[in-house]
C-alpha cells in the first residue's frame, strides 16, 4: 500500500486514514487487521471488540 492511501485530502484539510501507534509516536501507523490493529515497528497489538 502506497503513503498516499493512508491520508484524505479534501479541500484545505488532511485527515488520516490509519490510526497511529502511540508508542511509536505519530509517523508510525498501525496495520489493520480483520481482528486486530498491529504496529509493525514495536510490536504493539490492539484488539478489535
């Protein structure tokens, strides 16, 4: 997936598509899974309810 596609850009505003890790500070993204959200860089997993 390509950086583009992980921001929206509309009119005068940029909103993030992903959420970002919180250890990992804003530049890093989590992936989303079907279950879960996981950081590539630290390891940190967040579970979907």
């Amino acid at each position: 997936m390509a950086v583009k596609d992980y921001y929206n850009v509309a009119d005068d505003s940029i909103e993030r598509t992903r959420q970002s890790c919180p250890r990992c500070g804003e530049g890093v993204f989590l992936a989303e899974h079907k279950d879960r959200r996981t950081c590539g860089k630290c390891g940190y997993t967040e579970f979907k309810k």
